[in-house]
C-alpha cells in the first residue's frame, strides 16, 4: 500500500469492492451461485488493517480511515452473505 496514505488506499479498496461485491451479491440472489467470494474477503480485511493505520496518522487520513474501515467492514460482512448464498445455491441443486 502506499506509504503515509493509508487512509485513501483503505477508501478506495473499500469503494472498488463495494462495487464487485454488489455485483456477487447478483449473481448469487440469481441463482448462479457464485463462491468466489471467500477469495474476495481478504482484500478488505487488508482495508480494515489500513484503515486502522490510517488512525494513527491526523488529517484527513485520519476520516478518509474511518470511511475506509466501514466500508471494508460491510464489504466482509456481504462476501460472507455471498459465501452462504453460493452454498445454499449449490446444496439446493
């Protein structure tokens, strides 16, 4: 990540998987079932530990962390939705 903008790399890590994941989230409310998901997770649990960096710096670092930390948070919370929709779309068939 880059150094000294911990708060902005966790902010757009954030912003790009909140998109992919709504994107998951279809596919899965589909029926098609997508499990990649659980390979997606790990990326804004790194978010959420840039973020926390980002709070020890001032500034806008320090909000644009914040907003980064919340959004890598929901972002695990949908990927684990898309897990278990993945496999109850697979059970089911």
């Amino acid at each position: 990540m880059l150094r000294g903008k911990d708060g902005l790399s966790s902010l757009i890590v954030g912003g790009i998987f909140l998109v992919l994941n709504c994107i998951m989230l279809g596919l899965a409310l589909t029926g098609n079932g997508f499990l990649f998901g659980g390979i997606l997770i790990l990326v804004p649990i790194a978010g959420i530990i840039t973020g926390f960096t980002a709070l020890k710096q001032g500034g806008t670092q320090k909000i644009m962390g914040i907003i980064g930390i919340l959004l890598n948070a929901f972002n695990t919370l949908v990927s684990i939705a898309v897990i278990l929709l993945g496999l109850l779309s697979k059970a089911s068939n």
